[in-house]
C-alpha cells in the first residue's frame, strides 16, 4: 500500500488477503460475493467479478488487543476489486448500523483510504423521507466520518484498480440492511459513463433528494487529525474514538453534524 496504516499489514490483492507482521493479529477475510449485494443493484441481472470485496474485522497490533477488547473498539480493513458490475463500480449494498447494546445507540464509523480512490456514500436514513445525500470522495490518507443512523455504502471510485480503506468501529457492531432492500438500494447508484467517469443517477423509489458531491473535511470537533493514520492517532491517544464506541456521549455533535 502507497499509505502507511500504521502497523504492519500488507495486501495481497491476487488472493483478496491480508498479510500480518509477527507483531499483528487478525482473521482470515470473509469474502462478499456479488449475489450478496444482487438485490440493491441498479439492474439486478448485472455481471462481474464473483467476489467484490473483502473483509478482515478486528486486525491491529497484538500489544494493543486487550485494550482494544475494554474499549469495545475494532479496526476492520477491506479490499474492494477492480472492474465494474454491469454499469456500476464495485460497491457494498448500503447498511445503517443497528443499535448496539454496549451503548444503546447506532453506533458511527471512521474511515480512511489506504490505497486506490473511493466515493463514501452516506444517507440520513433509507425511506420515503430522505431528502440528502452526501458521495464524498476520498484518495489515499482521506478519513471519513459516517454518524450514527446514517444509511452508507462504500464505493471503488477508480475501477481500474483495487482499493482498501481501513475503519474504525465499535466491536458489538451489527448491520440493517431490510430498509435499503425495500428501497431497492439507495438514494443514488454510481454509474461509469461513457468516458469511464463516475456519475450518480437518482433511485425512483425516492422522492427528491438533494445530492452533495465534496471532498472531505476535518473533524475538529472530535480531535481528529488530517495527516495521521487513524491507528496511530489511537496509539497516540488511546481515548480519542471514544466518540465511536460512546456516540451517545456526544449528542449535541451529532445533532449539528454535517458529513
């Protein structure tokens, strides 16, 4: 990876694995196929690669876990494959996190880029009345905060190439997908034009909903920072993604939020 995570990790991108220093742990990836995202597809007979992606949840630096485990925080990482699905770049169906017991609150997310280019996709729910859309895109070192209750999927927005982003979440994480499916996805699909562009058509089963296209901001408000990988941001403050893990904490945050 061009960008440094900030522990010992490296990409086999042939295999969709990860490979772990001595001084790491983490799991062997589970693999997301495109049957499992079929369903809030643009056109749901479209053709790709089998695998679109992969996922390796709770990975960090083996002198770390136990506090990680107390802190119910988890760093996940995944590669996204090259190539399209019919006319849409590889993708992730869309998911609002469910509320997690820990805290009794949907709980955020923290992205960063780690190697290729991505649109975060990012929704104040999946129904009738969502009237915004935020598609930020992100190149390598770009972190992204996703708040809780968001509606968000996680596009490759250079489809040539593989893309991997790492994140920070809570450990009790779960994933809503029913009210997505029954919109039949999002607000809005990334359809590749004809000069390999990425554009952003409306999904019918909404009304109309504004979309904002940005890059993204810094997030002063919870102490992140712009030029550090976020684990090592952790390793130099171990409480600084307490707002992850405690989001019901940080309320009147959330209230002003703005992606």
């Amino acid at each position: 990876m061009n960008y440094n995570p900030g522990f010992n990790i490296e990409v086999d991108i042939n295999t969709m694995e990860f490979v772990y220093g001595d001084d790491i742990f983490g799991p062997i990836t589970e693999k997301r196929k495109l049957e499992d995202v079929r369903q809030t597809l643009r056109y749901h007979d479209s053709t790709g690669p089998e695998i679109l992606y992969a996922i390796a949840m709770d990975t960090g630096k083996r002198k770390h876990l136990n506090d990680l485990l107390n802190r119910n925080l988890l760093y996940g990482i995944c590669i996204y494959a090259s190539g399209q699905v019919g006319s849409e770049p590889v993708r992730s169906q869309g998911h609002i996190h469910s509320i997690s017991v820990s805290c009794n609150y949907s709980t955020p997310e923290m992205y960063e880029i780690l190697e290729g280019k991505a649109y975060i996709f990012m929704q104040n729910g999946a129904d009738a009345n969502t009237k915004s859309a935020y598609a930020i895109y992100c190149e390598s070192g770009d972190k992204v905060i996703v708040p809780p209750g968001y509606a968000h999927c996680t596009i490759n927005a250079e489809p040539q190439s593989a893309m991997v982003f790492g994140a920070w979440c809570v450990r009790d994480y779960g994933f809503e997908y029913e009210d997505v499916r029954k919109m039949k996805g999002l607000s809005y699909f990334p359809v590749i034009n004809e000069q390999g562009h990425i554009e952003f058509e409306s999904n019918e089963s909404y009304g109309e909903v504004e979309l904002v296209v940005k890059e993204p901001r810094e997030y002063c408000e919870f102490h992140v920072k712009r030029d550090m990988p976020i684990y090592t941001q952790y390793e130099e403050n171990p409480s600084r993604f307490d707002f992850i893990t405690n989001p019901q904490k940080y309320v009147s945050l959330w209230e002003v939020f703005t992606p």
